[in-house]
C-alpha cells in the first residue's frame, strides 16, 4: 500500500506542477515544455529496456543475485544512456524548431544520465515497496519544489528542464545511498554484462515502449507537425487523461493478486470474480465518463486556465480512452493473470500502430479532436481484442449480455445534453442522476444489491447497544 499511496501522491504533486506551468508559460511555452518531455520519455524507454521488471523478478526469486544484476543493469543503462542523449541531440538539430526548444531538449536529456542509478527495482526485489516509495516521492517532489520556486514565466523556461535534471538525481542520490544501507555486501565494485540481460529484458522492455507510443505518442507527432499552442492544448488534456488514469491502475493493482490466485485455483471462481467486477465498473465508468465530457470545458479553465478552454471538446472526447481503459482492463489483467503476457504485449503494440498512423490523418482532418478520437480508436483496438482473446483463452462468456444494460442507460441519460441548461455542472449532475436511476431500474443486480444494503443498514440499527462498537475520540474517549 506503501506504492500505492506514494504513486497517488507523486502523481497529484506533479500534475499540480504541470497545471501550475500551464497557467503562468501559457500554450505555447507549455507545448514545448510536454514535447520535450515527451522526447524525454522515449529516451527514457532506450535507457530502461525492461530491465527493471526483470531484475526485480530475478533478485525476487533469488536475492543473492543482487550484486551481479545491480552490475550488469547499471553497466548497460550508462552505455544506452549516451545512445540516448546522442538521439536526443540528433532530434534537436533535426527539428530545426529554434533555439528555445533546443535548449530545453539538451537540458531535459541530462536527466538520462542519473536513470541509470534509480534503483528502485532492486528494492522491489527485496519487497521493500517503502523505500521504492521513497524514491517515487523523492523524485517528483523536487521537481514540483523547484517549479515552484524558481519558475515565475516564460523567462525561467529552462529551469523546467533543470527542475527535471535535479529530481531525477537526487532520486539517483536516495537509491545509491538506500542500497549501500540496505544491500552493503550486495553493492557492484565493478562493470558488468551478460547476454542473458538482453535476451529477457528487451521484450519486457517492448511492451512498455508500445504503451508509452500509445499514451505519449499523440504530443510527440503533434510536436512535429502541429504548433507549440496546438502540442500545449493537446498535452494539457492529455496530463488530466494520465491523472484520471492513475486510479484506474490502482484499482488493478489491487485487483490483480485476487486474479492471479482465481485463475491457479481453476474452480471458475476467477469468471466469476470478472463478471461481478466488470458490472461495477461498467455502471461507475460510464456514470463517470458522462460527468466527464459534460465538464470537459470546466475543467479545462479550473486547472489551467481561460487560455486553455478551447481544449474543453479535446478532454471530453479524451473520456473514451479512459472508461474504455477501465472496462478493458479486465481483459488485459486477465491475460496476464493467466499466463497470456506475450497476447496482450501483441495487442498494446497493434494499438500504437493505430495512434501513430491515425493521429497525424485525423488531425489534419479535424484538427485536435481528430487527434484525440486515434487515441479512443487505439483504446477501442485493446478492448476487441482483448475481448476476443479472453473469450478463447480466459473462457469469458455473457459479458455482451451484461454491458449492453448499461450502454442503454448511457442512450437514455445521454438525452439530457439537448435540455436548454446554461449550467454545465447542472447537465451533467442530471444526466448522471437519470443514468443511476435508470441503473435501478433495469438491472436486478443493481436492486439487489441495494436491497442487500437497506438489509445490513437495518441490520445495523435494530442491535442492541450494548454490541455496537464503542465511539472512539471526542472529549469522553
């Protein structure tokens, strides 16, 4: 829970930085800023590889291999890092874009030089999930400081990328000086490589890379072919899409343990488990994602700003890829729980086919919106798919049956957009109130779970008290 919580935590003290440079650099300077680091992001992939997946697994089945994968992962990620800032200054000279973004995508690839130090694999081969906490917080909590206190406008531009170089070292400083703590006699005193390193961990490595290209690949293609204001607007969306999607990740987090261990059993215990989740989720990610699209614009100037308001059409339709996210991720977990990591790697890499080519068509045709429906048709790809492929090896059956009560109710609620509302707030609480209601009325799973709760409320109330469990707190505790 330790990850968890500090997942949440770094993700909200980043996207309060982001949304904090947004207001004060505007579009244009914020479009550089989410292309570069989305350059960052690539290069980042070229350094990792998928060795830390696989040198955690490795340390976690045996822990005396620490000091030979700790050498052997540093040794190679310092080689892929030069690799990688070679390619970083090979694109900045490319581009061609002038100097200011040049300057911030030299600046911002330093940071590959201390990724090679982020230990926080060996750690979580040892289970030592809090001190993977630590570095998480570590990193993106310097980062958000020193936005805020030395970035003041477009002026101090640079100190973004700066802000970057200074997290990612002093979480290169923690971990160091955590594993010398922690893992003395495990510590490497000397370069290391071994081609099984490569033979495991690059096709680990793969599959990040395509869901990366799938998330990231929009803002790095518009930063080519679009203008700065139109990458800033597009990101800007895309930062609340990758906030929101945070909680759908925890969510199979959690989920995943419950999965692996149904599947093992082979009682249908884990189809089981699928269908009472899948129902929950489809009826609060579809009320969710209709709040959404009714409040795209609202969100648009809260956290950023009037200037970021003609992006409001983009986040809504940006709502698609995450309840879609969330209703697939059912199947992808699945597979996964169940052996099938090669299948849904395959699917995630079909997905970042269809952004990389829809992205640049359909913004060319309908410009931002355009590009955001190839990130929804991407979403769409996974769901087929995964869908398919759990029906022949997952033996997934009825869930057509059991989605099709709520897309009705979406139909229905969906009426309320054409109500001569002014508020926005006040479409959206409607629709969502006649899609719950609607819940009631054509689900029976729905009434019964409700009647199940009036059961346990009353339940509650009717005990004696003498077994209710003592308050706590308050001035007589």
């Amino acid at each position: 829970m330790s990850l968890a919580g500090a997942e949440v935590v770094s993700k909200l003290v980043t996207f309060g930085a982001f949304a904090y440079l947004a207001r004060i650099l505007g579009p244009d300077y914020f479009g550089y800023v989410e292309f570069a680091g989305a350059v960052l992001m690539c290069a980042s992939l070229i350094v990792d590889q998928g060795f830390s997946p696989f040198g955690a697994r490795e340390i976690a089945k045996d822990p005396q291999q620490t000091r030979r994968l700790t050498a052997e992962i540093v040794t190679v990620r310092f080689a892929l890092a030069a690799t990688g800032y070679l390619a970083i200054v090979f694109l900045a000279l490319l581009l061609n874009r002038g100097p200011v973004l040049m300057r911030l995508l030299l600046v911002y690839g330093l940071s590959l030089w201390a990724l090679p130090l982020l230990l926080g694999w060996v750690f979580q081969g040892h289970e030592k999930m809090h001190l993977v906490a630590l570095a998480q917080v570590t990193r993106q909590s310097v980062f958000a400081a020193t936005v805020f206190a030395f970035v003041r406008g477009p002026e101090q531009l640079l100190m973004v990328a700066w802000a970057e170089v200074a997290a990612v070292t002093s979480a290169a400083i923690v971990c160091v000086w955590m594993h010398r703590r922690h893992f003395k006699e495990q510590t490497p005193t000397r370069p290391a490589i071994s081609a099984q390193l490569f033979r495991e961990g690059v096709p680990i490595g793969m599959s990040q890379m395509f869901w990366v290209v799938k998330m990231f690949g929009g803002t790095l293609i518009l930063g080519i072919i679009a203008s700065a204001q139109q990458v800033g607007f597009f990101a800007g969306a895309q930062r609340i899409l990758v906030a929101v999607h945070t909680f759908v990740w925890l969510y199979y987090f959690n989920l995943f343990p419950s999965m692996s261990k149904s599947w093992q059993r082979d009682d249908g215990s884990f189809g089981q488990l699928i269908y009472r989740s899948l129902h929950v989720a489809a009826w609060l990610g579809l009320a969710a994602g209709l709040g959404w699209v009714l409040l795209a614009g609202v969100a648009m100037r809260i956290v950023y700003g009037n200037e970021f308001a003609a992006a409001g059409p983009v986040l809504a339709v940006m709502a698609g890829v995450c309840v879609m996210a969330f209703l697939n991720g059912h199947y992808r977990f699945g597979l996964i729980a169940a052996g099938h990591q090669t299948v849904e790697m395959l699917i995630t890499a079909g997905s970042s086919i269809v952004v990389v080519v829809l992205i640049p068509i359909l913004y060319l045709r309908w410009g931002l919106v355009g590009a955001a429906s190839a990130l929804v048709a991407a979403e769409l790809v996974i769901w087929l798919c995964s869908w398919l492929s759990s029906i022949r090896l997952l033996r997934l059956r009825g869930h057509a049956r059991l989605l099709l009560r709520p897309f009705i109710a979406l139909a229905l609620a969906s009426s309320v957009w054409w109500l001569r509302l002014d508020s926005a707030m006040v479409r959206a609480v409607l629709s969502v109130l006649v899609l719950l209601v609607l819940a009631f009325v054509l689900d029976p799973a729905v009434r019964e779970r409700f009647r199940e709760l009036l059961t346990q409320r009353r339940g509650w109330g009717e005990r004696p008290a003498e077994e209710l469990p003592k308050a706590h707190g308050g001035i007589n505790a």
